[in-house]
C-alpha cells in the first residue's frame, strides 16, 4: 500500500520523460497513447481526455484489494489477543498512507478552490455568502443582461451594483489580484457558496494559518480524517468489538483518495457526527449529542438526518432539540447580518445546489426516467423525482427513529439504525459523488459489509464519465449513463445476494432452535 500511495503521488505530477520512453520501449510501443499519458499528470491545465486515468484506476483497485487483506486474520471479539499490536502497526501505516497523498495532486477534482476562496475572502472581513465568485467580472464588465453558465444551465443574472457594494468589490479584487488562478478556477462562479459556518470556519483557519495553500488545506482535514479514527475506535470499544476493525476505514482507499488527495472537506461533519453518535451511546448524555449533532449540522446538512434517530421525539428531550435549534440560529445569525447579506443570500446557493445537480444517480436515476417515460415531463424537471425521494428517506428516517431505541436493546442497534439512514440517503440522491459515500465507510467498521464495501471500490468508475474519448463514456442505457448502470448494478446484485444469504441463516437459526430436542 505505501509503495502504491508512492506511485499514486508521482502518477498525478506526471512521470518523467525518461520513463515514459522506458515504458514505450518496453511495450514495443503498442501503447504509445495510454504510456504518453502518464506523464501529463491531473494537473488542471492537463484536459481530461489526456490525464492518466486508466492508470488511476488500476493502482485504486489494486489498493483496493490489498486494504482488505489483513480482515481475514481479524477477530470480531474486543478480547483478541493480537489487538494491542495490530492497531498501532493500522494506524502508523494510516498515518503514512495520508501523508504521502498530501503531496499528491487532486484527481479530477477543483472543489478546493472554492473552499480557499470562502476562506480567503472571510478572513478579510468579507462575508462567503455575499457574492458569488462570477460577479466581480459582473461588476467590472457592468453587465446586466442575464447570462447562462455552461457549467450547470444556472442563469446568471446580470445586475447593477450600488455604491455601497463597490468598496467590498474593490476588495474582492484585490484579493484576486493576489493570486489570480485561485478565483479563475473556482468552478460554478454563477452559484454563491453552499458551505454552512462550521465549514466556513474551517476554510478560514487555513486561509489564517496558511493563506492559499493546499497543502495546508489538507492539513487541517487531516487532523479530522484521524479524529474520525480515534472516534471510531471509540465507538468500537464502546461495542466490546475489535478496534483493529477500524482498517476498514483507515485503509479505505477511497477515503484516501477523498480526503488526502482531493481535500474534501467531509471529514469534517463526519467527525461530529460520528461524536454525536458516540455520545447516544453514553446514557444521560443528550445535551452532548444536541450540541456534536449541531455542529455536524453547521458543517454539511446531511447530519441533520439523524436527529430524531440520535434524540427521540419525546416530551422530555425538548431541552436538547432547544439547544440543538439554539446552536444552528446563533451560528447564522452572525452571516446573515454581516456586510448586510441577509437570509436569502446565505441560502441562495444551496437553492441552486437543490434545483441543479444530479450526478451518478443510482434508484434517483431510475425514479426521474420513469418519471419522463410516464408523464412526457421535461428531463430537466428534476423536482418530481426529489420529492419521491425525499418521502422516501422521511419513511426510512421514520422507520428507524420510531419506537425510540430502548435502553434494553443492544448498543449496536443505535449504530445499524443510523447506518440504514446514511446509506440510504447515498442511495436515494441524486448527487452520488463519490466523496459523499465516505460517510458510509466509518459504520462498516462497526457492521461490515461487502456489498458497501464492493461499492467503495466501484465509485471511481464514474470518473470515466469525464473522458469524452473513452466510448463508454458516452454510451447510455435507458437514458442513464452505462458507468452508473455498471456501478449501480453490480452492488444491487451483491446486496441482494448478501442479503438472500442472511435471510437463509436466519431462517436456518430459527428452524434449529425450535426442533425437538433428541
């Protein structure tokens, strides 16, 4: 695996000359294309078609394989004799995983340009929120024709700016004057930010302690990706269960690739949520887990999820759900007052973000295309299909937060609860980046599986979507990209045969335990 994250670092500056001819030489030249490659790198002046993607996704897989290895030889039980050496020897090498990759470059990923610019401007006293990267050329070409943005369809309206905003304008261009690719490159300039406080608060102090840097960026999620380690751990322990189990994350190549490679901001909510959950483990410890769950909240909304899982509706809980409410308004409230942005501009890109994306959707996909089929709506009408899916998810989050959990039940219900809500929510989106399902991996160190795990694997795969040159690319099935088909399906089949095979032992359990005794 180290020696994989090595070629991994260097695959993504680009190999050097004299190994490409090597390699052209030694292949007898039969891949001069693919072998050319590789020395371009995923560098952003690099276009996709010509990045090494092929070669990303052999060395994933074969880092995929390797990750899971060492779970054949892991004992599920607390009271394993080997774990007092096998953890350190998980983390030390989880450790040096991470801090390879930090040096690496992002892989078909420009996310983080965005993250240094919210921070960049915050920390020159200008609220993220208030305008969106695109409208300092508005302001400087005075234009206020609308303008439709390639990126996403969003219409970018043109306006006029007061007298008022044109000293904040005039910073704001002095901030790009300081490093002119770093706002040149955010992508989605029409969209205002989407990052609620607790994120903004982190882009912020890597934009403090380091200014630009994404090394330093990366960083800073380090720190979290291993807090989410040392969670987990916890939370293991909590369990009576093996805490070398954590390899599952630890190891996770798509976490790696993720959080150290691309500096996805994630392992952020990730951590407080999972320290939410930690704390629902604890009795009379709900106050802790109002505050943790607002926290994840203020970083990403997905959190907001598994509040009644984590706090049940009940009467006596109100003072946790007031603190929960009490955390989220008090962080706002300083963004909507700050440089006279207001309630609707803090909340204006996560409109967009709602209305717009749809990326590698698995059952969204098919829900919209039936959708189409059975009703001749527009295919860019996608609030039909969110709307089944978000009942959906409202049933699923139901299901598992009623009847409350009860304190007789086992530890590991909680757990395998607010799981189901997670993957179902990864399921059901229709955004399906494959970032997002890092939020599944921590639990399956708790509950593995290897249909979730096989999807882990799989999520990369969508990246080919692309390359414009690859004919798989651009085949369609039903109207659904043939990549989403091929990740998509092999996990349904997996998960139902894993599932089928569950269903017998239990089954079998019962038949055993009700036969007459000879």
């Amino acid at each position: 695996m180290t020696l994989l994250c090595l070629v991994l670092t260097y695959l993504t500056h680009g190999f050097h000359p004299v190994i490409i001819r090597f390699l052209n030489s030694a292949s007898a030249h039969l891949f001069v294309e693919q072998i050319t490659s590789l020395g371009n790198g995923f560098h952003y002046e690099v276009s996709n078609n010509q990045m090494p993607l092929e070669a990303f996704l052999l060395i994933y897989l074969v880092m995929c394989l390797l990750s899971v290895a060492p779970l054949s030889k892991l004992n599920r039980k607390a009271s394993y004799a080997g774990i007092k050496s096998t953890l350190p020897f998980i983390l030390l090498f989880a450790l040096l995983f991470r801090i390879i990759l930090l040096f690496s470059v992002p892989i078909h990923e420009s996310d983080f340009y965005r993250y240094l610019w919210d921070g960049k401007t915050a920390t020159h006293g200008i609220n993220p929120f208030l305008y969106e990267p695109g409208a300092l050329k508005l302001y400087e070409e005075g234009t206020v024709s609308p303008y439709r943005d390639p990126g996403n369809g969003v219409t970018w309206q043109g306006r006029e700016f007061s007298d008022q905003e044109k000293p904040i304008l005039d910073q704001l261009a002095s901030l790009r004057a300081e490093n002119p690719i770093l706002l040149e490159r955010v992508s989605h300039q029409a969209v205002p930010t989407i990052y609620p406080p607790v994120a903004q608060a982190v882009f912020g102090l890597s934009s403090f302690l380091f200014g630009d840097s994404l090394l330093g960026l990366k960083a800073i999620l380090l720190v979290f990706d291993f807090l989410i380690i040392a969670v987990t751990i916890a939370i293991l322990r909590k369990l009576n269960l093996n805490s070398a189990w954590v390899i599952i994350y630890a190891w996770s190549p798509l976490v790696l690739k993720e959080f150290a490679n691309s500096a996805h901001y994630d392992a952020v909510p990730i951590f407080f949520t999972l320290l939410a959950i930690y704390a629902a483990l604890e009795s009379r410890r709900q106050m802790a887990v109002a505050t943790s769950l607002a926290l994840g909240v203020l970083s990403k909304f997905f959190s907001v999820m598994l509040l009644p899982v984590l706090i049940p509706l009940r009467p006596k809980n109100w003072q946790s759900y007031s603190l929960f409410s009490a955390i989220i308004l008090f962080a706002y409230i300083p963004f909507f007052f700050w440089n006279a942005a207001g309630i609707q501009q803090v909340f204006a890109g996560l409109g967009v973000y709602n209305e717009h994306w749809q990326y590698n959707a698995g059952v969204f996909a098919l829900i919209h295309q039936a959708i189409i089929f059975f009703t001749s709506s527009s295919p860019a009408n996608l609030m039909p299909a969110k709307i089944i899916v978000a009942l959906a998810l409202l049933l699923i989050i139901y299901r598992q937060s009623f009847p409350p959990l009860d304190s007789s039940e086992p530890k590991q219900s909680l757990i395998q609860r607010c799981f189901i809500v997670v993957a179902a929510l990864f399921v059901l989106s229709p955004t399906a980046f494959p970032w997002y399902f890092t939020w599944v991996m921590p639990f399956l160190c708790i509950l593995p599986n290897r249909s979730w795990i096989m999807l882990s694997w799989l999520l990369p795969l969508s990246y080919i979507d692309f390359h414009s040159d690859m004919a798989v690319s651009r085949s369609l099935f039903l109207k659904i990209p043939a990549i989403s088909w091929v990740i998509w399906l092999t996990f349904a089949l997996l998960f139902f045969a894993d599932s089928t095979k569950l269903q017998k032992l239990k089954i079998g359990s019962t038949k055993n335990t009700n036969a007459p005794k000879k």
